[in-house]
C-alpha cells in the first residue's frame, strides 16, 4: 500500500492540476469509494499553484487549495479586476469596501457587490463615475450604467424630463 501511494504522488505532482490547482499530494477519499486520488495537502503547493495568484486559493484545506486570507485574495488578479479582495468561506469575494476601491467603480460605476461582482447598484453610481460624465450613460439597469432614454436628461444628478422636441 505504501509503493501504491507514493506512485499516487509522483503522479500528482507530475499532473497539470498540480501546477493549476495545487493538488500535488497524494491521499484517500471515501466518495463514493475507497481510491487514492490527488490533493492539496499543504499550503505551500498551494502557493505555488495558478489558483493562489489568479484566485486567491492559496491554504490548504479539506484536500483542496482555498482563500485562507484577505492577504491571499488582494494579491490576486481576480481583486485587480474585479473587486475580489477579501476571503469568505474559502473563496475570495467582493465587499462594499473592495468595489469601491476599484478602477471599474471609478470608470463604470461597478461600485456594489452582488453575488460576488461589483456591479453598479445604483443611479449614483452611475453618477460619480467616468462614463457618465463622459458619455451620459448615468442610469443603473440591471448592474450596468446606461444612457437615458431619449425623453430623460439627467441634470444635477436627478432623472428630469427633456422638453419634447421642437419646443423651446
């Protein structure tokens, strides 16, 4: 059993999901049958996998890589990119604080997190961002900053009607 296992981990190690996932190690699962198969088993294969610095997935638990701290997920791209700076349950998350300290807050408004994004959640968003003061797309629909209808204006940060064409 024991010549099994260690071929197990010069399989795992050699594995692309060593390099990708951290799971360099070898160890048993019970689901749904008795097998050896491969798995995170310490931090430090997690740290030098793909997953810690594009996800944050950097501490080994439970036989995976998982965000283990805020550390973790703010040096990732995932938090450069999208606001996903702080680790929750083992995943690294968007809060109120991480949107707003994004460029996509700045430059689109994303500055709300909903389900682990950072979307724009609302007109003022909208409105302290770049896009609209340089295009007018000021109005949130559905997570994203979009233009008013053409009847709409948007004047000192308040949804007002426009005069009805052809009239002064």
């Amino acid at each position: 059993a024991l010549g099994e296992l260690s071929t197990k981990e010069s399989s795992c190690r050699d594995a692309p999901a060593c390099a990708e996932l951290g799971t360099c190690g070898a160890g048993i699962s019970l689901s749904p049958s008795p097998a050896l198969v491969c798995k995170a088993v310490s931090d430090e294969g997690c740290k030098q996998s793909q997953a810690c610095g594009d996800r944050g997935l950097c501490a080994a638990a439970e036989g995976q890589c998982v965000a283990g701290s805020d550390a973790d997920c703010a040096a990732t791209v995932a938090c450069k990119r999208d606001g996903r700076c702080s680790a929750r349950d083992g995943r690294c998350v968007a809060t109120l604080q991480d949107c707003r300290r994004t460029r996509l807050c700045e430059v689109r408004g994303a500055c709300t997190p909903v389900d682990d994004l950072c979307v724009a959640g609302s007109d003022a968003d909208c409105r302290q961002s770049q896009i609209c003061s340089e295009t007018g797309a000021c109005l949130e629909v559905d997570g994203i900053c979009v233009l008013p209808p053409d009847d709409f204006a948007v004047d000192a940060g308040a949804p007002a009607r426009r005069p009805a064409k052809g009239r002064p």
